[in-house]
C-alpha cells in the first residue's frame, strides 16, 4: 500500500517523513503498540508517538487502550485507517481535477499576449485598451487602429500574441495523468 504515490504523497502532506513511514507499515498488518512499533522500526519512541498522534489527529489512525490487569498500565493498539485514507485522496483528487479543468478552461477561453521584456503574460480582459480621449471626434480618428497595439501595463512596451496551444496541451496531458494515478490507485485499494 505504501509504495502507492498518492498515498506515499498524501502521508507526505500531513507531515510524515519518508523515514517514519516504516511506523505506518506497522499499523497496516496489525493493531500495534508503540512500543512494539519502536523495537520493531528501530525508531525512537518518542517518534513513534509523534507519528501515531499525528496520523490520529488526520484521523488516519485509530487506537483500542486496554489496561494491563498485572501492571495496571494503559497500552494503545493501533490501525490505520483505510477507509478514511481512500476518502481523503479522492478528496484531493477531485480538487486537483476542479483545479486543473478551471485553469484548462482559462487557457480555453482568453487571449494572451506577453511582454518580450519583461515576459510578463497577460489575458485579453486584463490588458487596459489604450486611453481614449473624451474630447471630441478628432482625437479618436488619431488612435486608429493601427496605433491601437496593446501596450504592457508595466514598462510600455508593444505586447506580442502568445499562442497557447502548448499550455492546453499540458494541462490536457496532466489531467489525463492524474486521471490515470486515481484509476490505478482505486483498483488497487
Ligand atoms: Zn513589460
């Protein structure tokens, strides 16, 4: 399970180093303890605990505490919750895809033009049309068309046509990708 991407980079999220993920490979074959999860990772207990609470607090893990009759101590086994695993990828997946198709749909639909000089790239609707005089017919006849070029709003200079068709492409190819990750990872889980 843990050699999964989404999942590896889902626990990468919410903070689990790479070197910690041994705990949760604990939890997924059986309930555990801390301290049996400790001698059998070789990692410090203390860091143990620290990965067990916070994979509890994503509510990815969950603990049974019983009292031990003889000693009189609590002990914790823990699990690792799967369901709630599953539900929060496709939670991030969905948002990844409402993300990627509303910047698809951007590209899509706008114009772009980019400053040579200073590379920065504008949309059509946010490049301010050259000022036009209030002040009579005579001085709209000046900014004839050809004049008209749109001008970045940042140094002056003459904004060229950006074509976008690669742009739409990537994304197209990295919504197909991401598609494709969620597909493989919900055969398998
Ligand atoms: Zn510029």
């Amino acid at each position: 399970m843990l050699k999964n991407r989404l999942i590896k980079e889902f626990l990468n999220d919410i903070g689990i180093e790479k070197e910690e993920l041994e705990i949760v490979k604990c939890l997924e074959s059986e309930a555990d303890n801390d301290e049996d999860i400790a001698s059998k990772t070789n990692i410090k207990i203390n860091t143990v605990r620290k990965v067990l609470y916070k994979l509890h607090d994503s509510g990815l893990a969950t603990y049974k505490r019983s009292k031990n009759p003889e000693t009189n101590w609590y002990t914790y086994a823990w699990t690792f919750n799967k369901p709630k695993v599953k539900t929060e990828i496709k939670h991030k997946h969905d948002a990844k895809i409402i993300q990627l198709e509303t910047k698809l749909e951007y590209e899509q639909n706008n114009m772009f033009f980019i400053c040579p000089k200073d590379k920065v790239r504008f949309d059509f609707n946010t490049i301010s049309l050259p000022s036009r005089s209030t002040k009579g017919k005579n001085n709209e006849k000046e900014t004839g068309s050809s004049s008209n070029a749109f001008k970045c709003p940042n140094c002056g200079t003459e904004l060229e046509f950006q074509d976008n068709d690669k742009i739409i492409k990537s994304i197209e190819k990295e919504i197909q990708k991401t598609e494709k990750a969620f597909e493989n990872f919900q055969k398998k889980f």
